[in-house]
C-alpha cells in the first residue's frame, strides 16, 4: 500500500474567526454572558480546512478553491501558502466567513458574513482534477463543486472520489468511491428523495421496551438513510457519521458499524472535516473503505480530543451499564431494556481468545450499554470444527471472557447457530466480524422480528485461533512426531 500520495481537494473555502475569553457574569442590561480578556484566533474553514487537515501528515495537496479581491480572500490565502497548492476559481462577492465567541473553548454565539459564490470553471482546474489520482469534494454549497462538476464526474470514473456532502450543496455525482455525511445531514437528503424518506420509529413490541427510542433508531435511521443514498447516489459506499458514536459504513449486505475508540470531551467543531479528509488520504493511499473509514473515526476522535478546530487554530497563530450481581444473561438483558438502554450481543466459540477478539468485543460494548457474548458449547464447537476442538474447555472460556471488562455476561449455548439463544435474550444489536460483510446470515430475520439489527465490525487482520493452534501444535509436537491436525480457517468469532 502507498503512503501519503498526493490527494486533491475541491470545495468552498471559509474564513473562521474565534473570540475566546472569561464568562463569569452576566451583563446587567441583559441575561447574557459578558466576556473579558478576549483572545482573537483565525484559521482556514470549510474545504480550506480540510485541505490543511489532508496536508498536516505532508501529504502534497493540490486545493481547487474559489477566492477574490476582498481582505477575506486575502487573508486566506496568506494561511494557505506554505501548506497547500491553490488553484483558483473566479469569486462573485466576498468570501464567507463565521465568527465564534467562546467561552471555555465552547461556543455561546456565531456571526455568519459574507455571501461569494464561484464563478465558473478554469482550465488550469479542470487539468488538476483530470491529472488527480485521488479527490475529496467538500461541498458547502457556494459554487465551487457544482462550476467543475463534469470534471469530477469524469475522475468519479477512475480514481477514488470521497464526496463530503453538506444541506446547501447538490447530491455527489455518481459513482464516488465514498459520501460522507453527518446523520442530519442523511436524514436532509434522504427526507427530499422519493423513497424511503419515513423516519423510522421505535418499535412497540412488548411491556419492557424503552420509552424513549435510544441509540438503536439512531443507528436504524442511519442505516437506512445510508441505503436511500446508495441508491439514488449511485455512489460504492457511504459512510454516516454520528458524533460520538462513530460511524455507520454501508456498502453490503449488512452495514458496519465503526465505533468511535472513545468518548472525546472537546470542540466538535471541524471533526466532520478531518474524517472526511483523513478517509480521501487512506483510499488515495489504496486503503479498503473498511479501513479507511475506521482509521477516519480514529483520527476524528483524536481532533476532537485535542480541541477540534480551535485547538487547530495554533497552526496558524505563530455509560456505564450497571454490573449485576449474579444475574443471568437474559435478566440483564431485561433491565437493560426497561432502563431505557440498548442490548448487545456477540457469539462465537472463542477458543484461544487472541487480540481480534478482544478489539471486536472492546468496540461492540462501546455500541451500546451492555455487551452479552453468546458462546458456543463444547459440544457445538466439535460439530462445527472437528474432534480436536475445542482446544480451551467450556468454563474456562466463558472465566476468561467473564474477565474482560467489556463483557457484561455470558451464556452458553448447545446449538449449531444462535438463533435459539437470541429469541430469549432479544438483543437490540448483534454483532459480528467485519468479513461477514456480503454473507446473509440467518440470525438476520430473527433479529428483525423484533426491530434488531446486524452490525458489522471490524476486525484485526490476520488473528485466527485456528491458527494459533496450529504453530502451537506444531512447535510442541516437534521432538515426538507430527504435528496436531488443523481445522478450517477460524474467522474472528
């Protein structure tokens, strides 16, 4: 795989402003924060960020933009300069602006100026877009995008084309490689398309189920506004991004859902922006979307950790679920549910549990408010994967999964496949690993009959327990003969 190749960016360039100070009263006139000992910040905005967020690894970028005459552009330019290649399209009007007023790096107030759009397509931008081996279109709706659309939907054809999508601006044009939105900006889309534009509601399926409709309709709405846009996008991926809860990938059967690693207490503001430019960088670097899009939440995550775009700005200035004693997996299940909280659920046999397993059921647990694992029995696992397995008896793998402290409970089950087991516990999300990706798996039906859904995660490539198996036979059986027969190759559950 490639490392920092070159990546274009096309989009509509911002100047942001932020006032940050003390708020420790109110003025008297009015009930309304006064502000002392102000510090005054500017940096790139819109595209014009992404840009400078695509280049902070020194990754060379090319930036189609929009500027003019105006003190505005004038400025922006000044902050481009040594971190991007401009290449520029006629401005009518100033260039946007957005003034912050902040108090303790949050936001009380924002000032919106200027209203430039672009003019029309140049040569010199058209030739960059032809030349592009990859590009990320951040389309804030002022003209820059729709005055060189054909020239995308040409590189849309043969090189990665990630498309940031944004209310004022037009639907991506067909066939990139990856749209980004944010969840409202989904449900704006997909509310204006002639199909599957009703919202989805809580599903009324028994006395326990939650008031409020939680993180599941979240995750259900998303997914189901990221399969509308598929569709009418025409687009191979879309990746719906949703905060704090990372985001939703869908391009199969089946979305994946890519958690966020953490939960980030920062400035929001620009994360939108970094994943949209961190996920272009990976797919130009000829990262898989799966890949892409996890290493995007990561890098967004970490932004919004280290103060968003505020804290960006000195670049250019110089739930716990509660632990049940004793209870079995299905009462947890139960009060989960009547607590208003979202119930997940793993399986597999779990056999010389290695670090893929771990990372799966580290990210499935930050997906809801409790984590269940489903665990195969011995006797299923010998059906499944021969006499020799498993190679960890029944109670020692369900102690050591006991023992992780993502996993909330387990239960053990006799069956081949989990169907059984899922109708009791009833889970609102069951996972699985992210190379179940164009399978149709059975527990599919059985979790939609009461308003469930698969995710899909992803998994740490190359860990299998078969295959720890195998060297471990191997090296021990050395001195005494042959080694152990092997099973098939184990997937990550």
């Amino acid at each position: 795989m490639s490392r920092n190749a070159p990546l274009l960016v096309v989009g509509d360039s911002l100047l942001d402003h932020d006032l940050s100070g003390r708020a420790e009263r109110l003025a008297p006139d009015a009930p309304v924060p006064v502000l002392k000992g102000l510090r005054r910040t500017v940096r790139p905005g819109g595209a014009a960020l992404a840009a400078c967020l695509a280049a902070e690894d020194g990754r060379e970028v090319t930036f189609v933009t929009a500027l003019g005459d105006d003190e505005t552009s004038r400025t922006l330019r000044r902050l481009l300069s040594d971190r991007v290649r401009l290449v520029e399209l006629p401005l009518s009007g100033a260039l946007s602006s957005k003034t912050r007023l902040m108090a303790r790096d949050r936001p009380l107030l924002r000032l919106d100026e200027g209203d430039g759009r672009a003019g029309g397509a140049t040569e010199e931008a058209e030739q960059a877009i032809a030349a592009a081996g990859a590009v990320l279109v951040a389309d804030y709706g002022r003209g820059t995008a729709d005055a060189v659309r054909g020239a995308l939907a040409r590189a849309a054809r043969h090189v990665p084309l990630v498309w940031d999508p944004h209310p004022n601006g037009q639907p991506p044009v067909p066939g990139v490689k990856l749209a980004t939105p944010a969840a409202a900006e989904a449900r704006t889309f997909a509310t204006a398309l002639a199909e599957d534009a009703r919202p989805v509601t809580r599903a009324r399926s028994g006395r326990d189920e939650p008031a409020s409709d939680g993180a599941r309709v979240q995750l259900a709405q998303a997914a189901a506004d990221a399969r509308s846009l598929l569709r009418s996008w025409k687009a191979a991926s879309v990746a719906v991004t949703m905060g704090e809860r990372g985001a939703l990938l869908t391009h199969g059967e089946a979305p994946m859902l890519v958690p966020a690693p953490w939960n980030a207490q920062g400035d929001a503001c620009g994360a939108g922006d970094c994943f949209a430019a961190c996920a272009a960088g990976l797919l130009a670097d000829d990262a898989l979307p799966e890949d892409a899009v996890q290493g995007a939440v990561h890098a967004a995550t970490r932004f919004v950790e280290d103060g968003g775009a505020h804290g960006f700005t000195t670049h250019f200035t110089a739930a716990a679920a509660p632990q049940g004693g004793g209870e079995s997996a299905a009462e947890l299940a139960a009060r989960v549910r009547a607590a208003g909280g979202t119930v997940v659920a793993a399986g597999g046999c779990f056999d010389l549990l290695h670090a893929g397993h771990v990372a799966l059921l580290q990210a499935a647990r930050r997906a809801g408010d409790c984590l269940i694992v489903c665990l195969n029995s011995d006797a299923s696992v010998r059906r499944r994967k021969g006499d020799e397995r498993p190679i960890v008896p029944e109670a020692d793998r369900v102690r050591v999964l006991q023992a992780l402290g993502c996993v909330d409970a387990v239960t053990v089950f006799e069956e081949d496949t989990p169907e059984q087991v899922l109708q009791e516990l009833r889970p609102h999300i069951w996972v699985k690993g992210g190379d179940y990706a164009l399978t149709r798996m059975p527990e599919t039906e059985v979790l939609e009959g009461w308003g469930g859904q698969v995710m899909l995660l992803p998994y740490l490539d190359g860990r299998s327990s078969t295959k720890l198996a195998e060297r471990a036979a191997g090296r021990l059986a050395e001195p005494h003969g042959d080694p152990l027969p092997g099973a098939a190759a184990d997937r990550v559950v």
